[in-house]
C-alpha cells in the first residue's frame, strides 16, 4: 500500500478539500479604562433638521406601516386576507389549519412597529394614534388567552400547531418563535415606559416565564433564538423590574427578574453547543432543512447538546466567545452583539467586554461602508470577507439599524466617543435613506452605486419600516449621557434635558444648531445652582482627522474645529473622543463648539480591492452622493480632486438640503446630493463612490544591476488582456513559448482546480477570498456582485489512479470554512457543490463530528460520528 500525505490550511468558505487564508482578529480592547454611561432619557427635541422629520413619521409613517400590515395598500378583495392582525383574531379563537397573513416573522414586525410607534407617542402625544395602538394590544392580550403556557406565534399556532419551538419536524430557523416571543417582550417594556399601559407588559411577563421554566441547563431545553434579538429585549424586562420592583405587583402573573436575567445569559453562552448538524454550508439549506425536519439531531444519546446548528448564518456554529470576527446574517450579528454588550453593562464581564470589542472592531474595522451600512453579500443577507466592499454590496437597511444598536451599546458601556461617531455615521446615512423624504415608500437594499435605485411602497418582507421607527424613536435618549460628576454631549441636536449628577446637582442642558448644514454649536449650561463638574462633548473623528478609528477610510480634511466656553478659546484635553471641561459651573455658562463642515474627499483603505482608484464625498457627518437627476448619467465621471468644491443650502431641494458641487476631470461641473435623499424624485442611478484618473507611470534604471532572476516567475500568471498579474499554480515563461509553465515552488502539475483561488507554500495548500467569483442578484434589476469562493471548491489528483491505499491529510481551521474534506475514488467531476461521483470523508469545523458521504452527482449521507477535535490544531485525517 501506498501512503500519500497532503497537509492542507483550511477555512474560510471552501467545503470540500479546501479552505482559506488566516484573517487576524482587528479588535483593539478599549477596556482598559472604561466609564460606564447612563443615558438621559427623553430629551425634548427642537431641531431644525429632526423636528419635521419626527412629525412626518409620528403622522405620516407610522399610519402607512399600520395601514399596510392591515392591508388598506391592497383592493378591497385582497385586504382581509393580507390583513396581519386577524391572525391574532383567528388565535383568539381557537382555529386551527386557518390560513396566515404574511411570513412566520410578522408577529414579530407588528411587535416592533407598537414599540418603535409606542415611543414616538410617548414624546408626543397623539391620542388617536395611542387608541389604534391600544386596540392592536387587546387584540394580541386575547390571542395569548387562548393558551395556557401563555405561548403565541400566530404562525406556529394556525400553520404548524404540533411545530412549537421547531419541535416535531418543524424549523425554528423559519418559524421565528423565539424571535417573535422577544419582540413582544421588548415591545411590553417600551410600551409600559411610554404610556404607562400594563396590558402588553402582561402579556410579555407571562411569555418570558413560560420561556424561563422551559429554556436553560438541564433539565431545561437547549432552545436559543435562531433569529437574534430576544437576548437584549429579555434584559430590558429584567432591568425594569429589577430598578421599578413595586411595578411586580400590578402585574398578573408572577414576577422573578433573574429568571430573565437567567435565559439571557443562558441564550449568549449556548450559541455552538449542539450537535455539529447540519453542516449548512457544506450541504446548502435544502438539505440541511430537510435534515432537521425528519428530525435526524434526536437519534443517538439524547443530552442537552441535542439540539442541530443554525450555523454561521445564525451566529450558532461556534461559541460567540471564540468567535473573532463578525459572521453571518448580518441583521442577527448585529443584533446578538447588541445583546452581548447589554449583558456587559449588567455585570462587566471580561469574556463578554471582549467579545463585543472583537466583533466590533472587525465590523468597524474591516467589514463596514462609507455610509455605515453592513451585510455585503446578498446571499444570506450576510458579511462578506475582510476589506470586501463593493459599490454594489447588499447593505440592508435592518442591518444598518442593528449596527446603531450595538454602537450606542458600545459607547454606553465604554464611555468611548468613538462608537457614537458611527453611531452617527450609520444614522444620517443608511438609516436615515431607508424611509422616503415624504415618509411612506422604503428601501430594503442600499448599495453605494446603482443604476436603477428606487424606493418601494411595500414589501412581501417589510421589515425595515418597523426597524427604523424603533431607532429613530431611541434618537431622544442618545443626545445626553452622564456619569459620576460628568455629563456627556453625544449627538448634535437642538434639544434640552435635566439631569442629575452623582453630587446631587440637577443641570439642565440644551443646545441650538443647525446641523449637520452647518457646524456651529452652541450648548447651555443651568445647574440649579452653582457647582463643579465636567461636561464631554463629542468631537467626531472626522472633524480631528480620523475618518475611522481603524483607518478604514481616510479624508483630506485639514481644517480644525474650535471649542469655546463664554466666548472665549479654550484648548480642551480630549479624552476617548470627547473634549472635557471641568470648571464650576454656574447659570447661564456656554460652549461653543464649531466644527469644520468644507466638503472633504474620502477614500478607503488600500486593502479594500473594490475602491481603489475611487472617491467619496462628505460634509460633516453626510455622505453625498452625485444622482443622475442632476447630473444625467453618472457612470463614467471622473472626479477633478484637485478643483476646489464648494457647500451650500437650497431650501427648496429634497426638503432643505446641502448640495454640494465641482468639477470633473473633464472640466464639467457636478451636484451631490446627501446619500440619504436619493431616490426620492425619480428611479434613477446615482453614485458615492466616484472614479478618479488613473495615471501610472513606470520608471526604471537600466543603468545598475540590481538581481537577477530566472527566466521563471514564480507563482504568477501574466494576462496580457487585463494587463494584470495576479497568483496561481503556474509560473510565467519570460522568454519562452508555453503561456503556462509548471510552478517551481510547489508542484500543482498533477492537480486539477475545480473553483476557488489556490496557493501553496512550504507543503500547505491554501484557499484564498474570492476574487472574480460574482453572482447574479434580484435589486431592482439584474446586477452582479462579488461574493466569496463557492462552496464546490475542489483540487483532484489527476496523474494516476490510486487503488487500495491510504490517503493522509493533516488538516487545521484558519478562517470560517465550515468543513474540509478528502475525496476518494472521484469521477466526472465538475464545478458545483455535489458534481462529482464518489466518497467524502469530512470533518466539521466545531470539532465535534466526522462525516462519510457519498456523491453520485448528489449527495447522500452514509454515516456520522461523534468525535473531539481542536479544529484549531493539524489533525491527521488517514483514509
């Protein structure tokens, strides 16, 4: 017998012999000397930006999301049966097998909807609007009397009432139980803190405790969200009962704050503990649904790990605590790091502070656009790979609002100024474009560059006006913050508030502004009487020369901000992004703070492949973006970066807006607009980021022989076409007649590549992100984005036949790969997941199984078992 040996460096996205490159964690611990905010709630918001904005989505935004769930949008034949709140009805009532309105999720949007509406009610008081709110509640009070456990999913209970939980064959990943249960949970504490009402505060204290008795360690059932969001919204029930304990006791139904505290923590830490099943990528969601259905996780020993994984989609197939970058669908990243850092406010955590820096530094840091947006792959609506970020990338507006969250909860805990400098970002930009100027189309998908941009009316998945209104109805409690004797300014907004420091002095502060047009801010200081204390306020990173904390753009902004108390210059120390004041205070004291708002040009890291040779522009905290409205087509500008651009306000564009101008390199001038007002006046493309000239010159010295070199150059490939030079298994003859040549490093002759960008160095083979791989996606018209390597990823040995033998392969996980497999006894093989003929032997990157499969241009699952491994560590693999 022969024996031959293989060592393979595998990861990230390649399933079968493959994988990928090592991605270094960029989280940089910003713990070290942390202060802890509490956030002021409920400023009084007087602004001349957010105040028409506020009453256009009080009035006009929320209505339409009512009215649309309820189905008015529809003809009168088609409104009952599209109307969403019947389905709390047709519980109520003990039906069963009746047909639901809408997705399994839209329990959880209606819940979402009442919270975000909820609050914009409690600021100002509507109530007509507050009544409508209030018949939906009685409505969804009836439906959970139905059950006794005090379970409701509207879904669950007429479509597959035997599938609660995903039980029985049914699938939790689709249903969105637990999801749902967290929305209405969230949305009982909001309400009860806007309004006072108890009635939906019932309803969620009843769910959570039917959860806390059925969820947790053993004896308890391994259940976790398999859409995140329920962990934070469970803490804020435990918060509000925890600081209001008399509140129990107008409560029907018994109240034990821990036990919510409980299941949180319980939801965080079991994220990996399951079976290692379904390898969801390596299978593709068909089987690995179907999997799950015929309920393959419950044969064998029955444990507490019994349960299969939601995957890297769900944030579930390892443990968020050994997880260094952020993964997967980015709405349930961004949201279950949410929940992490208002875990780490409750108890301080290390292993939970650390985690939530990792992610949000590797989001931040490498994985987030210009206008704050994440998620750049359509497919799963997920992250991409480090430094991807395509003009045409995804960028749900969900996701968007997911990243506010875990950014405020980021600056809430650290007392850091950089975190609300995204916040910011991610707020004037991609949250702000995903509701129309006059409040009542949406956008689900906001790429950078589009051909075909245009808004919607409704959506056969409309979450995004629910996430929207609960974030810019959560814009009131983020302007101030305090803590000990400081009081910190986060958000330039014209607004007022009191609040109490730690020595007992009330302050009132407000300020006046007219930004983000323009830069000037003038803040008020009234202590009830005269004391000493600091006041922070926050000079964003743009305005100090850092565009991003980790230097993912840059800008060429050079003017500087200036800081005044009474009118005269002070020279401010900054700490963590924020200019600090201490002097006693009195009555009447003043800050100045006027911030350099000249158009800037912005560009990206080197490493982000997509923007080289690209531009974007911006004013203060806004991203422009130049729309063919104004500009006709705009797919071939060229930018003039050396004309000077000029920033003024038109009253009468866009609702009052800056537009900004310039010159191309051709000498025409262009008009920009703010990113989040295009596509409000017509379906048109528009552009953020924007061509600059290319001019390349090569310089070279024939005089002085600096090395020489063989007539081989080593793992290159030379295309002529493109003029490029990019990696591969083959050497580029110089001087010579073959266009490929055998690499003289490693030797790939006898090796055939089916998918994916290969290397190999000192006896590795590595797989490398996926350059050139597209895919053709739905966004308002056909487009074609990059996405990583696919999932078939395959090298076959080609030079002989082997026979009965043994095969070894030392195989390690380095990136997010979620298999890596041997192939033995291979024919017909092609491109694609299954197209071969043969065997697979496999071992899944939890460490926790290995798996015997067998392709006949399909796959078929021969056998698995239980193993332990570190996935982290060479494992020899012997077929």
């Amino acid at each position: 017998m022969k024996s031959h040996r293989i060592i393979l460096s595998v990861g990230a996205l390649a399933f079968l012999l493959v994988p990928a490159v090592y991605i270094p964690s960029v989280a940089q611990t910003t713990t070290g000397a942390n202060t802890q905010l509490t956030k002021s709630h409920k400023a009084n918001i007087h602004d001349g930006f957010w105040s028409p904005k506020f009453d256009t989505w009080r009035t006009t935004t929320a209505n339409d999301v009512l009215d649309k769930f309820e189905g008015k949008h529809l003809a009168a034949t088609e409104q009952s049966k599209n109307n969403v709140f019947e389905n709390f009805d047709k519980v109520a009532a003990g039906k069963k097998g009746e047909k639901h309105a809408g997705l399994p999720w839209f329990d959880g949007l209606i819940y979402e909807s009442i919270r975000g509406i909820g609050d914009l009610v409690g600021q100002h008081p509507d109530p007509a609007l507050k009544s409508r709110l209030d018949g939906y509640i009685d409505r969804i009070y009836a439906a959970q009397q139905a059950d006794p456990d005090g379970y409701i999913n509207t879904y669950t209970d007429l479509m597959e009432p035997t599938h609660r939980w995903g039980d029985n064959g049914g699938m939790l990943r689709y249903q969105h139980d637990v999801y749902n249960a967290g929305m209405l949970i969230e949305a009982g504490v909001h309400y009860y803190t806007a309004t006072g009402n108890i009635k939906l505060l019932t309803v969620a204290t009843r769910f959570a405790n039917y959860m806390s008795k059925l969820m947790g360690p053993v004896p308890k059932r391994n259940i976790v969200p398999a859409h995140s969001g329920p962990e934070e919204a469970v803490l804020k029930l435990y918060w509000l009962y925890k600081e209001n304990p008399s509140l129990k006791k107008k409560i029907d139904a018994p109240v034990n704050e821990k036990d919510y505290f409980d299941l949180v923590t319980f939801w965080i830490e079991n994220r990996g503990n399951h079976i290692g099943l379904p390898l969801w990528q390596t299978w593709g969601g068909s089987k690995a649904e179907k999997w799950i259905k015929d309920q393959k996780y419950n044969e064998g020993t029955i444990s507490n790990a019994t349960r299969p994984s939601w995957g890297d989609y769900a944030q579930d197939s390892i443990s968020v605590f050994k997880q260094k970058t952020i993964e997967g669908h980015a709405v349930r990243a961004t949201l279950l790091a949410t929940g992490i850092t208002a875990v780490a406010l409750e108890t301080h955590s290390p292993q939970y502070i650390q985690t939530a820096d990792q992610l949000w530094a590797n989001k931040v840091g490498k994985r987030m656009f210009v206008t704050g947006g994440v998620g750049a792959i359509a497919d799963d609506e997920k992250f991409g790979p480090d430094y991807y970020l395509p003009t045409d990338a995804y960028l749900e507006t969900c996701a968007a609002v997911g990243a506010g969250f875990f950014s405020q909860r980021m600056n809430e805990l650290t007392g850091n100024g950089m975190y609300m400098d995204e916040f910011e970002r991610v707020l004037y930009n991609n949250v702000l474009t995903g509701v129309s100027l006059a409040g009542d189309n949406y956008t689900y998908q906001n790429p950078l560059n589009s051909h075909d941009h245009s808004r919607w009316e409704w959506h056969s998945c409309p979450c995004c006006p629910p996430m929207f209104l609960k974030m810019v109805a959560e814009l009131p409690n983020y302007i101030y913050a305090s803590a000990a004797n400081q009081l910190y300014v986060n958000m330039f907004v014209g607004s007022d508030t009191k609040i109490k420091l730690a020595n007992k002095t009330a302050v009132t502060i407000s300020q006046e502004t007219n930004y983000p047009w323009e830069g000037k801010v003038n803040i008020k200081v009234n202590p009830e009487k005269q004391s000493p204390f600091s006041i922070n306020v926050r000079i964003p990173g743009w305005a100090r020369g850092k565009e991003n904390p980790y230097d993912l753009y840059k800008s060429n902004l050079t003017t500087a901000y200036t800081l005044k108390v009474n009118g005269t210059t002070v020279k401010a120390s900054i700490k963590n992004g924020y200019a600090v004041v201490t002097r006693t205070w009195k009555k009447g004291d003043q800050i100045q703070l006027d911030l350099p708002m000249k158009p800037r040009f912005v560009t990206a890291n080197q490493q982000v492949k997509d923007l080289k040779n690209k531009v974007a522009i911006a004013s203060g905290p806004i991203v422009y973006s130049l729309e063919a409205s104004d500009n006709g087509s705009v797919d071939k500008v060229l930018i003039d970066t050396a004309s000077i651009m000029q920033i003024s306000y038109q009253k009468d564009l866009l609702n009052g807006v800056n537009t900004i101008t310039g010159k191309s390199a051709s000498g025409k001038e262009f008009k920009a607009i703010p990113y989040y007002a295009v596509g409000n006046r017509q379906a048109k493309g528009y552009q953020v980021w924007l061509q600059i000239p290319q001019i390349a010159s090569i310089k070279v010295n024939s005089n002085k022989v600096e090395n020489k070199i063989s007539k081989l150059i080593y793992g290159s490939n030379i295309e002529d076409v493109n003029h490029e030079i990019y990696g591969g298994f083959y050497d580029q003859r110089i001087f010579g007649e073959s266009f490929e040549e055998p690499s003289t490093g490693v030797n790939f002759k006898d090796w055939r590549r089916y998918t994916g960008f290969w290397t190999g160095k000192d006896g590795e083979v590595t797989i490398i992100p996926g350059r050139k791989t597209h895919s053709d996606v739905k966004m308002n018209g056909n487009h074609s984005i990059g996405v990583e390597p696919d999932q078939s990823a395959k090298l076959i040995y080609e030079a002989k036949n082997l026979h009965n033998g043994t095969v070894i392969a030392e195989i390690k996980f380095t990136g997010r790969g979620e298999s890596a497999a041997i192939l033995v006894r291979t024919a017909n093989v092609g491109v694609g997941n299954d197209n071969f003929d043969g065997y697979e032997i496999s071992l899944n990157r939890s460490g926790k199984s290995i798996l015997l499969g067998k392709h006949l241009q399909n796959f078929q699952l021969l056998k698995e078992s239980a193993a332990s491994f570190d996935p982290t560590a060479w494992n020899k693999l012997t077929v």
